[in-house]
C-alpha cells in the first residue's frame, strides 16, 4: 500500500534495482573479460615457449634482427604478448567504468528529479489540504446564513436565492471532503476501524442526503437492499463510498436523459454486492477501468459542463481496496446509463 500511495517511492526503488542489475552485469562483463585475457595470454606464452625463433618470427610481427638468438625472439614475443593482453584489459576496465560512470550519473539525475517531483506533489497535497481546512468554516457560515434566508425571509426571490447558495456551498463541501479524504489517503493516515453496520440503514442515510438534490431534477430513487443484511466495515469508509456512487449517479442523470438510480444489494459468489444503478448518460466499454483513476473524467464535452474534481470514485475505489472489497464499473455505452458495484468478501459477512 505505501508504494501505491507513493508511485515516486516506487520509481526510486525500481532505478535502484535496475542500477544495481546494471552495475553487477558491467563489473561480471569486466571480470569475465580479464579473466579470458590472462588465460588467453598464458596460453599462448605457453606455446611461444616451446616455438622455435623461426616460427616465432613467422607468426607475429616482432622487431628482431634474423640470426637473433631464440631466447631473445621468445623473451620479445613473451614481451608483445604482455603488452597486447594489459592494453586489452585497460580497454575492457576503461570501457565498463565509462558505462557504470554514465550509468551512475544518469540514476543520480533520474533520482534527483524523482525527489523534486515527490517534494512537490507533498506540498501540493499539504496546500490542498490547509485550503481545504480553511475553506470549511467560512462555508459552515455561508450555509448557515443560507438556511436561515431560506427559512425566515419573506421574499420568494430572497428565498430562491438562498436555495441556491445552499446548493452550491454543499457541492463545494463535498468537493473539499473529498480534497481532505484524498489528502489523508495518499499520506496514509487513513486508518479504517470495522463495526457491524446495517447495510440498509446506511443506504438510506446516503439515500436521505441526495434525495432533495434528487426531487429537484426529477429523478427517481430506489432501494432493494434486505434489512438484515450486515457488514463488518468502516462506518465513515462506507459512508463516503455511498455518497460518491450517489453523487456520480446522481451528476450522471442530470447531465443526460437520467430519471432513475438505484441502489440494489444481494449475496454473490460468497460475499456481497451493492450496486448503484443509473439510466444516465453511461461511457464507453473500454473506459471502465478508467473511470476509477484520479481525476479522471469523461469527455471533453462533459468536463466542460458537468461539475465534480474527478476524485469521487478514486476514493471509492480506493477505500473500497483498504476495506479489502473490489469495486468495478459497467457499461453498455454512452447514454445507456452504468452500473458500479462494490464487492466485498465472505469475510466481512461474519
């Protein structure tokens, strides 16, 4: 998990497993050739030793006078010979230290940059979440002056205004929740504490939160969820990966032809599977997987008028991985709605 939450801490391990495969083959690559060299070279001072002055001459260029005595011939050829085998070897020591330099050199920039990068994102993540922090309690009063307009004033319009700040400060809170949960997982102090929780209480809870948000747009809202059914899970983990399945949904519908979601749970296979269900406006088959990456979103068209941050469903999936459950998305196409089930083992059942 903690290379998941750090992908630079993985970069940096896997460059120092590859410099360390790299270094080991270039220092056997040096090894083996001097090695083969002195063998070379000894046998061949064997043979020279046991040639004669005629066929040493013969067979290597040596700067001897004819009529030189053999003992002079063998100790210039023994000579050449050494001098040929230590330029060989220099070249083959030279060679590799080149390549491990090069290779050093090239890690320690590659390491540096990594460093950078991941100094980086952790104060990008530290200013997200110290904005975040701060944007809380002036939207806790907006809100609050908010509902108070909505409920006291006189006036329809300043009423119908007042519904609107409502709307918009608990979009921003649930886009600064999930900028604060982000926060927390990537740092890893997210720690998740199992109860029992009823499966169709929590439902509806989540249920409750979107329902007016729901009624204005028209949409529908079902649950077929058995009340006895029960989970070992994080209460607060569950809770936010129903409010974004909803949320999703939910923007999924109004941004298409949507009047329907939802919310269906039954035993599979051992374990058990939620699914929210919606008639929206769906995606293509080949973008399932996506659809569960950090802020991804889809289409340029969508992006452009549909709100969110493209977080939601990373925490899903996310927290659905730490509370040891699979989450996975469905489609048949654009405009055919989608399906997105989490599912948890038999364990959590217990």
């Amino acid at each position: 998990m903690t290379l998941k939450r750090d992908p630079s801490r993985a970069l940096q391990l896997g460059f120092l497993g590859l410099l360390i495969i790299s270094m080991a083959q270039a220092a056997y690559w040096i090894g083996d050739n001097v090695l083969h060299t002195r063998a070379d070279r000894e046998r061949f001072a064997a043979l020279y030793a046991s040639a004669s002055a005629e066929e040493l001459r013969m067979l290597l260029p040596l700067a001897v006078e004819p009529g030189t005595p053999a003992a002079a011939v063998r100790a210039a050829a023994l000579a050449n010979l050494a001098q040929e085998s230590a330029a060989r070897i220099n070249r083959y020591v030279w060679e590799g230290g080149f390549f491990l330099a090069v290779l050093l050199a090239g890690m320690l920039v590659l390491t540096r940059a990594i460093g950078h990068d991941r100094e980086l994102r952790r104060r990008q993540q530290n200013f997200l979440a110290a904005v975040s922090h701060e944007f809380k309690s002036p939207l806790a009063s907006v809100q609050l002056a908010a509902e108070t307009l909505v409920m006291r004033s006189p006036d329809a319009d300043s009423r119908r205004l007042g519904q609107r700040i409502l709307e918009d400060g608990e979009r921003l809170l649930r886009m600064v929740d999930n900028l604060l949960d982000t926060t927390r997982l990537e740092e890893g102090r997210r720690e998740l504490a199992p109860e029992r929780v009823r499966l169709c209480a929590a439902v509806e809870a989540s249920i409750a939160e979107v329902a007016e948000r729901a009624r204005r747009h028209g949409i529908e809202l079902d649950i077929d969820v058995a009340p006895t059914l029960e989970l070992s899970v994080d209460r607060t983990a569950l809770e936010s990966i129903l409010r974004n399945l909803l949320d999703n949904a939910l923007k999924a519908c109004v941004a298409g032809p949507g009047r329907k979601i939802s919310v269906a749970a039954a035993r599979e296979r051992g374990g058990l599977a939620l699914t929210v269900r919606d008639d929206g406006i769906g995606f293509p088959p080949e973008e399932a997987k996506m659809m569960f990456e950090k802020f991804y979103r889809l289409g340029e068209e969508l992006r452009r008028t549909t709100p969110g941050t493209g977080l939601g469903l990373y925490l899903v999936k996310r927290l659905a991985e730490m509370s040891g459950a699979d989450v996975r998305a469905a489609s048949a196409g654009a405009g055919q709605g989608a399906a997105l089930t989490v599912t948890w083992p038999a364990r959590a059942l217990q």
